[in-house]
C-alpha cells in the first residue's frame, strides 16, 4: 500500500471511530480546556442581558432580524478552544 493510501485508510477509521463516540466521551480526548457553544448567547439573548431592544440596534427587515438574531453569536476570544469540528476562513486577500 502506498503512503497516501495508507493515511487515507487511516484518516477514515478514525473518523469513524469519533462519529461512534458519545459527546462525553468526545471531552475526555480533548488534551485541552474548551469553550461548548450552549455557554455563548445567541445576539438575541445578548441584547436582553443587556437590556437592549433588537429594535434599537438593529435597521433590518422586521422579518429578518428575528430569525439572524437568533442563528448569530459574537465571540470574542481563542476560537480554536471553540468546540466546534471545523473553523473555516472565508475572507478574501485585498489586493
């Protein structure tokens, strides 16, 4: 078997041995502290700590602004502690 044949053949079992895997069980692998996503406000959630009205800060559609406030989060930290399975960058080069 060829070196790359054999890192896919790899890759792929350990795949699938995480996809088996209970979200605890998941933790006890983690060789560092994590940041769980329940633990970040939505924007919704955020404003009405804050005391804010989404309406004072917000100029979208009424239809709009219900349902991006409440798939959005602000985070301000390490996001590689983020429990996520991927973080991708989908910024463009100023040229």
């Amino acid at each position: 078997m060829y070196p790359s044949n054999k890192k896919k053949k790899v890759w792929r079992e350990e795949k699938e041995r995480l996809l088996k895997m209970t979200l605890e069980e998941r933790r006890k692998e983690y060789i560092r502290d994590y940041v769980s996503l329940s633990t970040i406000l939505s924007w919704k959630e955020e404003m009405k700590s804050k005391g804010q009205n989404d309406e004072e800060n917000t100029q979208e559609a009424p239809q709009m602004k219900k349902s991006l406030s409440e798939k959005v989060s602000l985070y301000r930290g390490d996001i590689t502690l983020l429990e996520v399975d991927a973080i991708v960058n989908a910024g463009t080069k100023a040229l």
